[in-house]
C-alpha cells in the first residue's frame, strides 16, 4: 500500500550524501565548484557509482557523458522509466541544486529493491552531462543530445576559458571510466521524473513541503558584443572616443530599464562581461556580455526579446554592437498524467504540496519533447541557489525522495 | 657646432630597430603584448644590450630591474645623465610607445661616439621596469624604486592575474641576465631627459614635430568593490536582487555623467571591469572597476576626485560599495633650464616645435623629484596608442633623436 515504499527511505543516509558528495569541489564558502567534465566530477560520479553497486544497479555511461545507474525489470528489453538530474554545479553553487534529483533517485531505487518490490520495466537513475552550462556553452548538453534535439556532433568543438574542449572532456571522462559499457543516444524512454529544488521562495512562503511542477519558464538568452577602440586613458578626448565598457554599460542600464521595467515577473539578467584589453589606463576596445531573459508567457517572453536588439542599437553610440541569440525556449507544460501522479501521491503521503511552474530551466525540457515528464519541487532556504548558501532541510530531501519513490514504482510497475 | 652631432643619427637604423624590436611580444594585429618582466621583454633586453655593446656601451642592472647601458665621461665617477623610457607594453600595445625613449637614447650614444665627442660625465640609456602597470598594478615602478618615491619591498608582493610576484618576476629577470653588473637603487642623476610620443593629437594637428613638455597633468586612480549577492537568473525576483553588475553599470554611467560630464579637459576612464562568477544564469555576486581621472589642472582634479565616493554611494542600489584611492599625483612643471634646452635646439635644428603638456604619466615624474628634468614627444598618427595600430613617422623619429642628442650633449659636457 502507498507509504510501504516511502517508508524505505532514509534521511540520514540521504542528508549524509548530500554533504558527502560536496567534498567533490568544495570551496571556501562551503559551496561547490564542480562543473561539467571536470576532475571533481569525476570524483562526484565515483562516489555515487559506488553507492549505486551497493544498492545492487549497475551503471552505464554514453556517448554524451551522462551516466546512468540501472535496476532491471521483468521486461528488461522494456522502454526504462528515468529519474534523475545533474552532478555538474555552476561556478559558486550550493550542495543541492542537481545532486538532489540524482541521489533522491538512488534513495528510491534503494526503497524498492528493499522492499522486493518487482518492476514491470527498468528503472534508470540518470546524471545528465553539463546542465548548468558555466564551463560550456550551452547548458543541458547532455540531455539535448540524448534526447535528439540537438546533435552531440554540434558540442563537439565547444571550449572552456583554458580552450579544452566537450570533446576533450568527454575523452577524459571515458578514460577515467573505461569499465562503464557505452549505450547509445536516443534509447526510448517510458517516462521521466526529475526532483530538484525550487530555486526560488515560493513553496517556502506559503509553507508546502512539494511543488507539484506544471511547466518550465520560457528563456530566451543573447550575446551582446559591443566594439569600440582602445585608446590612451590620459590623452584621448573623451567625445572622440569609441568606449566599449561604458558603451554596454549604458546599454545594460537602459536594457534593464526598458525590458525588466520593475515588473517582477520579468527576470531579464546580465550576469556575465568581459572587457578587452580589460586594464585601467586603456579604454575598452571591446565588451561582451550576456542577456538571460524568461517569462512564464511565451507570448510576452517572445516580444519583449524581439525589442533587445533595438534597445542595444539604439544605445550603442559611437562604437558597433551585435546581438547574436544563443537560444529560444518557449514556456511548456507538463502533462496531467503526470502532474496527477506527484499530486496524488502526495496528497496520499500527506505531505502538503501546491501547483509551481518551475522558473529555472531543467534537463525535463528535453526528455519532455519524447516521454511523459514531470517534476517534484522541495523548497530551498529564501529561494537562494547557483551559491555556497544554498540550504535545504533534511526532511524536505526526504519528503521529496518519499513522493518520488511511490511515482516511479507506479510508472515502473504499469 | 649644432647640427653636427644630429647629423650622426641614421634615421634607417632607428627605423629598422623599432621594427625588429616588435617582434618581441608581437600579436597578430601587427601590435606588441610585452608586458614587464615578461619573456618577451627578457628578448627586448637582449637585443638592446647587443646593439648597446655594438655602440660601446656598457650594460648593467639595479635590484628593481632596470636595465642601464653607459657611455663613460671624463669624470666617470660624477652623476650621470640619463635619458630613457621603457620596454614595456600593455597587453595590446603598439611599436613605439616607451621603446622610442630608449632607442632614441641609443643612437644618441652612438652619434657622440661616432663623432669622438669627449663627455665631461657619464651618460647612461635606461629602461625603468613596468612602466605600463598593466600586468602589475600600479605602473612606474621601477623609476619609483630608484628616485625612492616608493620602497621596491613595497611591490615586492604584487602578483599578476596567474599569482606570480613581482619577486618571482625580478628573480627571473636577474637569473636571465646573471651576467650583469648590479648597481644600487638611488645614486644620484645629473638630469634627465625622456623623449616618447605624445600619445594624444596636439602635434600632428598643429604640424609641429617636437613637443617642448612643460610638465605632467596630475592623475587620480581608484578600485570600486560592488558587492551584491549571488542568486539564479531564473528565479529571484529583480526587486529582492543584490546585482553587482547592474549596479555597477549603472554606477559607471553615473560617474561618467557627474565627472567627466561633457568636458574634453576632463579624462576619466573605466578601463578594467571584473564580476564574479560571471556565469550568464547567475546574478552577479562582485563587480570590481578600476577609475582613472586625469585633470591639467590640480585643484580641478582633486575636487573632481573627491566627489566619487558620494557617487558611488548614491548610485550602489541594494548593493554595498568601497571605493579606494590607489595613486593621487598633482600636476608638474618641468623646470624652465630644461625646457629652453629642447625649444633651442629644436630651433638650432630647424625644426617646428611647440610647448605641451603631457597627458598621459611618465616615468619622468618620478626623476622630476630628484633631478633637472625634461620631456622631448614627437607625434603619432591620429594620437593613437595603447592599440597595435599606434603609428609614427620614420623622419619624425629621426627629429625627435636629433633634438634628443644635442641636448644629451649639451647637459654631459657641462
């Protein structure tokens, strides 16, 4: 009966983990610096494999560098059914962003196997190859290629500051686990289920335990490159110069102005900007920065974009800019069949849950283009992440694991 | 008589020597990254004491890495004059900037040679280290560490963006040229006189090919720390947000509006902008700017400069600011005796000079404390520097040597 499978998991054991696994990449601030294909994550995978042997799966990897921790079912030729997240973190990230959703599916799979419970259909844990996107460009490389919408052929060529490239990554990654089989890309899915946290303040503020997710924010981001010219900083006339750092500075301000305009429901965002020569007596000869935009209404989403590249031009002054689009998602939902089975469940758990749309832009938006998808939200202290105070409470990772466990036996034993 | 020492500059051989010398650092846009203690300038060095020995000069060093090359005199024991610049660029530096002064001074030494003129006191070429400041922060140092106006123990610590120090760097240079005489930091200068370019437009539009500098425009440069709070592009609401960037691009551009406001006399420049993480799916956490305010006149400059922490202030949003002050130099006048020298034999030579000031600083601030001191500037195309596209005449090279030697003469034989 409901709450049999539940009670198989373990706080301690999950909460441990978590901090466990933070040493791979651990920074001052107590946070984590383990970004895609990077010596820490490979110390993060061999951990998690380990627990995963001990808990009798066996683990795989693929072309794309995702690994994946597998418990058979009766059909075991059957379409698995997949949970799971990322192990990579952004450059000052917390302990819980990704590594939840793939220890929560370790903790589950664990619960069943404990309880001698007999799937229908194998249950797969999956860690996704670059989800944040901080050391390669894009993010969710991993799950792009897995699930076809965009060719691993095309990340290839990709490089980081140093000029390594995924390819290079990759290489690395498959040396260092040269035991793991290779499956293919593309194999069919039964259904996919990623628990994270919120990442934001709601679910906290009105006190729930789940966010049941109905969909993913739409996002739309840009690369902006102004072009001026360097000149002396004591002798050049200020009127006569092409500055490009207070050029995009000016730009930035009157995008901020223009596009976000105080409404909260805008979250237009320039987190990054490098300066070229970048040294204090030259003006700037070049500035190039990023645009991070979403809104939960692909219609507004999609015109307020469309107005980048005039605000841009029309504050460019004496120097050129270039807007270039990186990427264009528009806002998506979920299907009822699988927001009803995280509802049900934790309603049946009596755990409190509420509806979310889910903000942050996560690995189900690809698995969503092939496969029934969901997502289970826990909240996050203040809505804080992508930071070294990222917190979490231990009961809510468990309430989170409790829900996940009863919907993937569900889904796994139809 | 005049004319006949300026006869012996060969304006080929000056020509040719900037040309070969810019293959030391040399980028692809045909400018020079020769940054101080650099191997590219252990190159620079090489060739220069080469030429220096071809022309009988004798090559030596001092604890801060100066590089000196000396013409005896019938006193050899008596104060030297020197003259000089520097063989240090910035990262994307051009062909002429500092290189001239030395090169110059070279062939000077050559000319009074060649004609078998007998010195009444040394003459000595120098090359100050890390006049540029670009890979240690702040520039000048070595003619710092020598007239006394800083301690070399102070920068010592001074590490560039890969941690090396400026210790690590001298200790390099010094074990690269083991086979140097190292004379001490501080012995006394007869004069000094620097020939450079002007870095800025004045000559080449007035049609004058000599630039008689009356003196430095004074120069204050501070470090702004904005710091705000790490959070996720997708989720935190803009109005909680703690923005480093945004609100040090809007901090910028109000700086600029409230100091440089309009005014050409006025130079003020945000060259260096560093945010932290920079990733584009975070909100900025740190953003760091470097201000470089430039006035001719130094009640001007210090009231402009004494203004920017209550802009700052007022313009740091939710975020918190710290400005600190990291040069503050009042503008100088070189003495009359000097500046009569190079406006008559500019005028002996027959060729068109006028007075200017420098706007950008030099190393002759520093000798200015200590010693008679002078300035020679030729122009430069479009008064461009600081940029690989930096360009000057071979006959003005040549005017600017010859002006250079009869002066050298005239204060050596005294």
């Amino acid at each position: 009966m409901t709450g049999d499978l539940a009670a198989g998991v373990d706080p301690e054991r999950l909460w441990e983990r978590h901090q466990h696994l933070a040493r791979h990449g651990a920074t001052e601030g107590g946070g984590v610096n383990r970004q895609a294909l990077s010596a820490a994550e490979v110390g993060a995978w061999r951990e998690v494999i380990g627990w995963a042997k001990d808990s009798g799966l066996a683990p795989f990897t693929d072309p794309a560098g995702n690994l994946f921790l597998r418990l058979g079912g009766v059909d075991d030729e059957g379409a698995p059914v997949l949970t799971g997240s990322h192990l990579d973190s952004q450059p000052s990230g917390g302990r819980f962003d990704g590594v939840f959703g793939v220890l929560a599916g370790l903790e589950a799979a664990h619960a069943i196997r404990s309880a001698g419970l007999e799937l229908a259909r194998p249950l797969e844990i999956v860690a996704w190859m670059n989800e944040e996107g901080s050391r390669f460009v894009p993010g969710m490389m991993g799950s792009a290629a897995f699930t076809g919408a965009a060719p691993l052929e095309s990340f290839l060529q990709v490089s980081d500051a140093d000029g390594v490239t995924v390819r290079d990554g990759l290489a690395a990654l498959h040396a260092a686990f040269s035991e793991l089989p290779l499956r293919p890309l593309g194999r069919p899915v039964a259904a996919y289920i990623e628990a994270h946290i919120e990442q934001g303040p709601i679910l906290e503020r009105e006190g729930c335990t789940i966010g049941v997710v109905t969909g993913i924010q739409g996002k739309r981001t840009f690369r902006v490159t102004v072009r001026g010219e360097e000149a002396h900083a004591g002798t050049s006339n200020p009127s006569e110069r092409k500055d490009a750092l207070l050029t995009a500075a000016r730009m930035i301000g009157a995008l901020d102005a223009g596009i976000q305009a105080g409404d909260d429901s805008i979250k237009f965002t320039v987190g990054r900007l490098d300066i070229t020569p970048n040294a204090p007596s030259v003006v700037a000869g070049t500035a190039v920065f990023s645009i991070d935009l979403r809104h939960v209404d692909s219609d507004v989403l999609a015109a307020l974009g469309d107005r980048i590249p005039a605000i841009c031009a029309a504050h460019s002054g004496r120097c050129s800019v270039d807007v270039v689009e990186l990427t264009n998602s528009r806002s998506l939902a979920f299907p009822e069949t699988m927001t009803r089975l995280v509802r049900g469940y934790a309603g049946a758990l009596g755990i409190p849950a509420m509806d979310i749309l889910s903000s942050a832009g996560h690995d189900a938006r690809f698995l969503h283009a092939v496969c029934p998808t969901g997502m289970i939200f826990i909240p996050c202290k203040d809505g804080i992440s992508h930071n070294p105070r990222e917190s979490v409470k231990k009961e809510d990772l468990a309430a989170g694991a409790r829900v996940l466990v009863e919907v993937l036996a569900a889904l796994a034993t139809r």
